[in-house]
C-alpha cells in the first residue's frame, strides 16, 4: 500500500473550474501534527473553497490533493500582462478568489 502524507485536505464543493493549463502557486501544506510547509505547487482545478494541486510530496514524489483555497497563492512573480489591482474601498487589494 502505498503511503498517504497526512495533510488537511479539502473537498471540493459546487462547479469545478478547469484552466487549459496548470497555474502555478505556492501552497501552504498543513501538515497533521501542527506544522505548515509553503511548497511551489501547480493548481490544476478549483472551486469556490478548494484547489486541486500537484506538488512534490518529500520522500514520495508527485501527488495530487484537494487542499482549501485559503492555503493556495499565486508565485510573487509579477506579471506583466495585467496591470497592479486598485485598492478596494477598505483599502486592501484584496485576495482573487479562486
């Protein structure tokens, strides 16, 4: 059998959004015994609360997980073909929803 790491997943709820490629993110893997790890990761579906992502699990290669959306972020590589987000009223940028 092979090995599971143990990790707080998630499960997918509502429409399931599919790119025509992989994005990558940085994922902030929550580990059972209390510790979180940020790993580069590529988010291959989401819904409104959850992100499917492939990342390098240490010690057992590629998985796959369903993981909450609130763990997932866009790489700090800035992108050049959009231009910065405005300020909200509350003056936060706010975090793009998945």
């Amino acid at each position: 059998m092979a090995t599971i790491p143990r990790i707080a997943r998630a499960v997918p709820r509502g429409p399931v959004t599919r790119p025509g490629h992989a994005i990558p993110v940085i994922a902030s893997i929550r580990w059972h015994d209390g510790r979180d790890t940020d790993v580069p990761a590529f988010a291959n579906a989401w819904t409104s609360d959850a992100v499917e992502i492939t990342w390098d699990a240490p010690g057992l290669g590629l998985r796959t997980d369903w993981i909450p959306a609130d763990d997932v972020r866009r790489t700090q590589e800035p992108r050049t073909d959009r231009p910065p987000r405005l300020p909200t009223s509350r003056g936060r940028t706010g975090r793009p929803r998945w």
